[in-house]
C-alpha cells in the first residue's frame, strides 16, 4: 500500500512539472506578437479557466498568460469569460503576492481599451469594486499606474457615465494628486 501512495504522490508531481513546464513555454510563447493570434485561436484562454482558481503559482502563470494574450484585442472577450472577471476581486485583494495583483491590472488595463468591454466592466460596477477593494490607495507604482490607465480607458470609452464621478472616486483621486502627483505637475506647470 506505502508503494501505491508514493508512486501516486510522483505522478501527482510529474504531472503538475508537466503543467508548470507547458504553461510557461505556452506564457513564453505569448510574448511574441505573431503567436497570439495562433494561441487564441487554439483555445489558449479559455484553457487557463481552472489555473485561476488554483494554486498562487498557477494564478501567477494564468494571469502572465493573459496579460500577453490580452494585448491581442481579439482576446478580450474571451478572457473575461474564461473566469478572469468573477476572480478579479480575489486577484485585487491578494496581499499575499503582489505579482497577482500587478497581472490582474495589467490584463485589466489592456481589456479596458476595447470599447464595448469597458462599457460592460462599467456596467458591471467595476469602479465600485476599485473603491471597495481599495485600489486606488495602493502603495505599489505599477499597480496603481495600471489602475489608473484602466481608469482612462474606461473615461474614454463612457465619458458621461455617472460611476466615473463618484464623489468617493474624485475624492481619492484628488488626494493621489496632492500627494504624489503635485511635483510633476509644478513643474510642468512652470
């Protein structure tokens, strides 16, 4: 019986070197523009639906893969039906790594230049979940440069949209200006 359960564990770890070992050819793969197309086309979004709800490691080589796929616009629908979207809070709040986080909005800000999946994310209440999750008070610079450029995204694609001027949303950004934007603004300024 001890024989059946080690040989099993070593499978269970073959198995998921295999994983590991695909998904990050496949994420290398993504970063060169031609292949995403091939890769879309192959079902290569809607195969990380599991991984996003997996292990951190398997949510950080999920997101990585999205993050390049999500450059081709083609792809921005799919991923947010692959599960992207209904994980996002989790992705958002994940304290525990930050390279979820950074993925997450990264893949957020490249879906958020197709008009009609801004408009959904609005619908949807995305800005909403931005406050309630407190993104925007992020410490981290890539994290918040990318919240904030989703954030124009969406400005552009529904300028007149009521969640775009939540007092609460105005009022943070605001105080990010006064904080941390007030020297570049000086300076331009002079």
């Amino acid at each position: 019986k001890r024989r059946d359960d080690d040989d099993d564990d070593e499978m269970v770890k073959r198995e998921e070197s295999l994983f590991r070992n695909t998904i990050t050819t496949l994420l290398n793969l993504s970063l060169y523009a031609p292949c995403r197309h091939k890769l879309f086309e192959a079902g290569a979004v809607e195969s990380l639906t599991d991984s996003l709800t997996g292990s951190d490691e398997e949510q950080e080589l999920a997101l990585g893969m999205l993050q390049n796929l999500s450059l081709y616009s083609r792809c921005h629908q799919a991923v947010l039906d692959c599960g992207y979207s209904i994980q996002l809070p989790r992705f958002l709040n994940n304290a525990s790594n930050v390279f979820i986080r950074q993925k997450a909005c990264a893949v957020l800000q490249h879906v958020t230049t197709t008009a009609h999946i801004a408009e959904a994310l609005v619908k949807a209440g995305l800005i909403k979940l931005l406050l309630h999750e407190r993104v925007l008070e992020s410490q981290e610079p890539m994290f918040q440069m990318r919240i904030f450029s989703s954030l124009v995204n969406l400005s552009a694609a529904v300028p007149g949209d009521p969640a775009l001027v939540y007092d609460e949303l105005l009022e943070l950004l605001c105080g990010v200006y006064d904080e941390r934007l007030s020297p570049f603004v000086d300076a331009y300024a002079s």
